[in-house]
C-alpha cells in the first residue's frame, strides 16, 4: 500500500474508533496533523499563539462534529478545511480594516527588476525568508490562503478544490496572484538596497 | 495575463507537456525579459517550499487533548452508574458449585457464631402463678417398713387405702426365720391395711399399735404416718 493510502487508511480507523468515545484515537490524530494545522494557521494569521488558538479550536469543531465527517473523503482535507475557515472567521473579525490588495495596481514593480539580479544574489537566504513570510502575511486572505496551501503545504489543486469549495482555474488564478505580487515584493527589496 | 506569462505559470504549476516546456524553455533562453519574471517567480515557489515549519509546543498538544478528554464523573454519578448500569451474570457449573460450597460453609460458620450468643439472651420471666403450677411439688413422703412373722407362707402381701386394698400391688418378701417384710412409700396421713397370705387369708397387722373395725365384724390394722 502506497505511504499516502497507508496514512489515509489509518486516519479512518482512527476516526472510527474516536466515533466510539475512544478519546485516545483521537488524540492520536490530533499528533498526525496538528504540525499542519497549525503551519496552516500561523502562516494565515502570522503569529504562533493565535494560530495555536485557531487550530485547537479546529480540532474542537472536527471532534464535536465527526459524525458528520464522510468517510470517503480524507480527514486531512476534512480537517483542513475547517481549519481555513476559522483562520477566515479570525481575518474577517479580528482583522475588520484590512482589506484586499490591489494585485494589478503593482504591475509596474516588475519593470524595474533589473536584469542582472535575483533576490538570492542581494539578500542572504534568512533574510529571504523573512522577507517572504512577511509579504505573504501581507497578500489578500483568500490569495494567502491558496499560495499556502498550494506552495507551503505542498497540496494539489484538487485536494485544494476540495477544501476551499472553489474552482481549480480559480484557484490558479489565485495562487498565480500570489506568487506574482510575492516576486514584485523580494524584487522591489533588491532595488531598494 | 498575457501569453508569457500563461506559460511561466503553467510551467510553475506543471502542467506543461513535453512540447510545450522545449517551447518555453527555447522562448526565456531567448527572451531576457521573460527569463527573469521566471527566475523572479521559480525564487519564490522555491523559498516557499523551505520556509522553517513551526512544530506545535507540548502545552499546546497537552491542553488540547485535556480540553477533549471526557469530564471526569462525580462521586454520585459513578454509584448512579454503579447502580444501574445493566450486568450480565456469566456462570458455568463448576463455578456455581464453588459459589454454593462457599455459601455453605459461611451459612455453617455463621450459625455456629450465633448459637452461644442464643444461649446468653435473657428470656422474659415467666408469671409466678404459672411456675408455681407447673413446678409444683410432690409431697414429702415417709417410708414405713412392714413387718409379718409367718414362717409357714409361701406370699405374702399387704392391701389398704394407699393402694387401693388391691393384694396384689405390694408383696412382701421373705427374710431368713419367717420373717416377710416390705417398705413403702406414704405421704403422711391415717391408713387402714390388712396382710394377705397366700393370696387368700387376710389378716390384720399383730404388731399394729391401733386397730379399726372394717364394718363387716373384723378389725384393720391402723397405721398413722406423720413426718
């Protein structure tokens, strides 16, 4: 069985042990996934104990409502979606001033990228990091959202489509958003040094 | 989005086939405007992909499973359950007859605790009156020896009103020299008798010290038994 199936066919037994008030399968699944719920949830909210917060109370709403989770689809995907949606429900009222971005309105940053430099050639690889983690807390949620998901966890389209309830060619639209105001930010930081 | 930049896209999210991705590499090669929006972005999916990966802290783990953990009951609600919780009773005989062995011996050794213990309880006093009949005393009797000189006969025995003159109820026995003799009991009080020899002669006592005429012209021995 293929490690992916394998993991997939565990996480069901677990679930259906956790359905017969068995509290240490899930705790067992709450050890399987909660470095990604929370990855997830620090990289939506950029701070380490709210997302600690968001993603226990994912967890929280995954087990009072595991009744309801269909076991023909993964309860990763299940679980990540729950959780993305507290990280909006967390943007949408502790965040109520921040708007979306104006992707197109910074369409002229890429211009100036001169040619013969990269942002690994100015910029160290920490100081990269920083920069990115810091213009990826600054893209519009549901832009964050996709660029995270596709490029941080590593998730197809479809497990992504899943997820978000939302179209693939959306999604691409999205996460190519993303990935274009990301490269116009590290760009304009090699200009400006 | 433009043509260029469509195809940087579907490069970066692979979905270029063969063809498609020698035509693209062949048009950044030639295009250095377009090498490097590729460059610019291939940099971010790439440092995307090693940004450090936060591990959850230990607390963080242990109050989550804590906050899911049921609800421990309290000390009624763990008799209530005790209670009523439905039991299904598993047997087999040989255990039924070790749980019977067992009842028994306990039954034994109980009864054998409690049997002194019945001994020591007091039991109510039963009416003066009513020990005063059921124990009531026999009256004291004297014993009075009879005596008869008469060597010639084979039985002799003696008849009066303590024994309701039946001759045959008290024999007496013969003694060396002739001598009958015989000791009764009698409660105090006047009696009459007379000796009956061989079971047909009757006689009165010679030796008695008061006679008493029976009303048919012969006398009766009178014996006075006092304590």
């Amino acid at each position: 069985m293929p490690l992916d199936q394998q993991a997939v066919s565990e996480d069901a037994q677990l679930v259906a042990r956790s359905l017969k008030q068995d509290h240490e399968a899930f705790g067992q699944l709450i050890d399987r996934h909660a470095p990604a719920i929370v990855n997830l949830a620090y990289r939506m909210v950029g701070n380490r104990a709210e997302a600690e917060d968001l993603a226990q109370e994912s967890f929280l709403t995954a087990f009072k409502a595991l009744s309801t989770f269909r076991a023909d689809s993964k309860f990763s995907t299940w679980l990540y979606r729950i959780a993305a949606n507290k990280c909006k429900d967390w943007l949408r009222t502790k965040r109520p001033g921040q708007g979306p971005y104006d992707l197109d309105a910074d369409e002229v940053l890429d211009s100036h990228v001169a040619e013969h430099r990269t942002p690994e050639i100015l910029l160290s690889q920490q100081q990269v990091a920083q920069e990115l983690e810091q213009a990826i807390q600054r893209l519009p949620p549901l832009y964050r959202e996709a660029f995270v998901l596709k490029h941080i966890e590593g998730l197809s389209y479809e497990e992504m489509e899943e997820i978000l309830s939302v179209n693939g060619d959306t999604l691409k639209m999205r996460v190519y958003k993303g990935r274009l105001q990301l490269s116009r930010e590290l760009a304009s930081l090699n200009l400006s040094r | 989005m433009n043509d260029h930049e469509l195809l940087i896209q579907r490069f970066l999210d692979q979905n270029l086939n063969p063809e498609e991705r020698v035509a693209f590499l062949q048009a950044v090669d030639a295009d250095t405007t377009l090498r490097r929006r590729w460059l610019n972005l291939e940099m971010v999916v790439a440092e995307a992909t090693r940004l450090p990966r936060i591990t959850p802290s230990p607390k963080f783990l242990q109050e989550l499973k804590a906050s899911l953990a049921p609800p421990s009951p309290s000390w009624w609600e763990r008799m209530y359950a005790a209670v009523t919780t439905p039991r299904t009773l598993e047997w087999n005989l040989a255990g039924a007859a070790a749980a019977a062995c067992v009842a028994i011996v306990s039954v034994a050794g109980l009864f054998a605790v409690i049997s002194p213990r019945v001994v020591e309880v007091q039991v109510p006093a039963i009416p003066a009156q009513t020990i005063a009949t059921s124990t009531k005393q026999e009256e004291p009797k004297v014993f009075v020896r009879l005596v008869l000189l008469q060597p010639g006969a084979r039985s002799v025995s003696v008849a009066g009103d303590f024994n309701g003159w039946d001759p045959t109820q008290t024999k007496l026995e013969r003694s060396d020299g002739g001598v009958w003799t015989a000791t009764i009991p009698l409660k105090p009080g006047r009696y009459q008798y007379m000796f009956v020899i061989d079971g047909k002669q009757w006689i009165a006592d010679p030796l008695a010290a008061e006679e008493a005429t029976d009303g048919f012209g012969a006398q009766n021995a009178v014996l006075d038994v006092a304590i």
